[in-house]
C-alpha cells in the first residue's frame, strides 16, 4: 500500500462487535453497513480495532483491544502468533478451529448444489504442536534485524518474521531457528540465501534444501559440510530450478522415508517432493480412504495425481490391481520404486497431465470399480469431464481446496449421476485455516 494510501486510514481505533469468522479466519464486522475483516478477532467478540486498509467493498483491520472475549480465545502457544502469517488461528481453541473448517466446508457444498452429506465424518486429528515435517522457511538477510532471518512471512506483508523458534515446525529444526541463524548467518554466502526447505523423515533423518543465488565457495562449503556432520543432518544446495539440487554433504545422500499402515509399507522420497508435511494425520487419511474405497480382492483402482504411491500402494494391499497415474515423471519414476521396494506386483503407473482439456489415455476408457482423486487446489474439473463412470461403484475425493471440492462435488452429482455419501474435513494443518477435506460419492442407484 503506498504512502498515500496509508494516509486515508483513520488514526483512531474503532470499537466494534464481531459477527462472524470469515473463510480467511478474520473476524467480520459491519461499520456503517461496510464489511470490515479484522485480523485475531473472534465471533461475538467486542473488539477496538485498528483500520490496515480500505477497500471498495470491505475494509482490513487488525485487533487492538479485547473487551469481551469469546469462549473460544485461547492464548496463543507462539509468541510470534500476532506477527507470523505461517498460523493465524492461534488465538482460538483447536475443537473451534475444527468446528469452523468444518462449518466452512459444508456451507460450500450446499452453495455449489453438491447438496449436504447423507453423513458427516468425524474430523481426524492429531498434534497441534510439531507437526509440520515438511516446510519452505524464507530467508533474508536484514542489517536492521542483525542478519540474517530465517522464517514464514510476516502477516499482510512479504518480510519474514523475526523469529528464534516455531511450535508447529517439528524438532529438531522447531527449537533451533535461533541457533540456525547464527550459524548460516556467518556463512559468506549468507546475504545470498533466499529460502530453505526443510523435510524430515519418520526416523528423524533431516535434510535442508538452501536456495543459493550466487556460488559457494570452499570455506562455506566446509562449514556447511561441518555443520551438518556435527548434527547428523543433510544439505543441499539449489543455485537455480529444482534440477539444481545437489547434496553437499553425504554421496549419496540417505533417502527420507515414512511409513504406512504400521510400518509394513515404506516410502521413500526426495526433499523437493511433495508428500503430505503432516504425518500423524496422514497415516489417518490413508487408514480413512482405505475405510470409504473399502477394495476387495477383486477390485480394479484408479489412483489419480497419485504422486510417490501414498494411497497406491496402501490400496495395492487390498486389491486386485491399482493403476496411478501422475503428471510428474520424477513422482511416477518413485512411487515405482517404491513399489518395487515393498514387493507389491499389482500396481502400476503412467504420467498425465491431468489438467489438460483432452487427455490421450486408455485408463480413461473405465473398467476400474473404485477411483480415488487427489488432486492440488484447482480441483479436477477437466479431469472428472472426461472420465468414464460407468463402472465406478465407489469414488473418494481428497481435497486441499474446500471451494474446488464443492465445485467438482456439483459435477459429479448433476453430470454424472453420483450423490455426496460422506465428507468430512481432516486437521493437516492446525492454527491455520488450510483446509484439507475428505468426501465419498455413491451412483444415486446405491
């Protein structure tokens, strides 16, 4: 917002009652009539809020007084949760949180005509705090901070959040910012790293991914090289696009893992993979799709954006056959290995761009009597256009986008004959308002 704009805001704080939650977990109140979506605020709050900016149709404000608290506040377990933009529902008790997610995806459902669910899931849930293995931390070197920071954005803004800790990332980096940033803060290089990934396997096996945007040189690669020895973790460094990536200090470096199903399927991925940054609530999902799917031995499956083989391979265990199919050949050539890995013959795999408007594939023609849907938060519109359904006794969809949901849930009722058996959300990602939901469709003749 520029200078100018900034001037227009009103100086004083407005008091104000909250009506309701936003989708976005800001409170919403009227003044004069105008929306105006408060940051940390809570429904049924009296709150005195401070205007951030001005709208054509609403108004932004963040909370600056509680007057009246709701039941649901809570005292946030962060002390970066009023600056951090990684959380922004800190403030509010996790079983609210859960109960707006939920509320949130059923309101969208009914407005797309997907209609409401014959039944309602209990939501999964797991830890609050440590959970997230898998994160991109920025990384910017500020002299009026004292270097370098390492951390999510700043909420409303692009600066990262001066931070030493952070509650939902899960040890041993959760504890140990602080303590990072010194360390790579004295690198040479250190003004030239732009973002770090972090991904940690079920075993605690640590890997770091470091954005370079100049060379390294020898000293800095030996304190890296040090540094990593010293906690038992791996680094990579990535000077340009992701075929960039190399390890630094192991050849080869040892491959992340997690497993399934109590341990009887492990699965191998690299650090740049997607894989699910939740794994308490992910081995919940699988055990939940299996349950909805319910595959017999003699069940044909189709696995769309099917990635390293999360819900594939688990699948495989029940089933007849399992076709995955992936719009990464990178993902498709692990989750074939992982296959492999855990002795499973009855599966296998094709790449696809599954966004595209005409599809060439011969897994389109049908045959398959369970299909499950994963697909990222544009949804799988296209993709559900060209299927063929009749023979699909059972379709579970996974969803990171509650809105995409909806809409794709109308279009398997109105074009393709299915009714919303069951949805649900899952907590993959408590404090913040990400969304991860769940739904079952049924042929309307079942």
């Amino acid at each position: 917002m520029s200078r100018r704009r900034q001037a227009r805001l009103p100086a004083a704080a407005v008091t104000a009652h909250i009506e309701a939650l936003s989708h976005e977990g800001r409170g919403i109140a009227r003044i004069d009539g105008k929306a105006t979506f408060v940051a940390g605020a809570l429904p049924g709050e009296e709150v005195s809020f401070r205007y951030t900016g001005r709208r054509g149709r609403h108004d932004e404000a963040v909370v600056e007084v509680v007057h009246a608290a709701s039941p649901d506040r809570v005292e946030p377990p962060c002390g970066y949760a009023n600056v951090c933009g990684g959380c922004s529902l800190q403030h509010m008790s996790p079983a609210a949180q859960r109960a707006h997610k939920q509320a949130g995806l059923l309101e969208r459902l009914l407005h797309a005509g997907a209609g409401a669910p014959d039944t309602l899931l209990p939501p999964l849930i797991g830890p609050t705090e440590g959970y997230r293995h898998k994160a991109r931390l920025m990384m910017r070197w500020v002299d009026a901070k004292g270097g370098l920071l390492i951390g999510f954005s700043e909420r409303g803004g692009r600066k990262v959040t001066e931070m030493a800790s952070c509650r939902v990332l899960a040890e041993p980096l959760g504890s140990r910012i602080g303590w990072l940033r010194e360390r790579l803060g004295a690198l040479a290089i250190a003004r030239q790293l732009a973002q770090m990934e972090v991904a940690i396997g079920d075993d605690g096996n640590t890997q770091l991914v470091l954005r370079n945007l100049a060379p390294v040189g020898e000293a800095d690669l030996e304190r890296l090289t040090a540094l990593a020895s010293e906690q038992g973790w791996v680094i990579h460094l990535q000077p340009g696009g992701p075929d960039t990536v190399h390890c630094i200090t192991h050849s080869p470096a040892p491959p992340l893992g997690y497993g399934l199903l109590d341990g009887r399927l492990q699965l191998h991925f690299e650090p740049l993979d997607f894989t699910q940054i939740n794994p308490h609530i992910n081995r919940a999902m699988v055990a939940r799709v299996l349950e909805l799917l319910a595959p017999t031995p003699q069940s044909r499956l189709l696995d769309l954006f099917c990635g390293i083989g999360n819900f594939t391979l688990p699948l495989a265990t029940r089933a007849a056959h399992v076709h995955g199919v992936e719009g990464s050949a990178a993902l498709v050539a692990r989750a074939a290995a992982n296959a492999r890995r855990n002795g499973l013959g009855n599966v296998d795999f094709a790449v696809a761009d599954l966004a595209a408007t005409r599809i060439d594939a011969a897994w389109l023609a049908g045959g398959f009597d369970r299909i499950l849907i994963d697909p990222p938060r544009t949804g799988a519109a296209e993709l559900i256009g060209q299927l063929h359904l009749a023979d699909c006794e059972r379709l579970v969809y996974v969803s990171c986008d509650p809105a995409t949901l909806a809409r794709d849930a109308g279009l398997l009722r109105r074009q393709h004959g299915f009714r919303l058996a069951a949805a649900g959300i899952m907590d993959m990602f408590p404090h913040t308002t990400h969304v991860e939901s769940i739904a079952l469709f049924l042929p309307e003749v079942c």
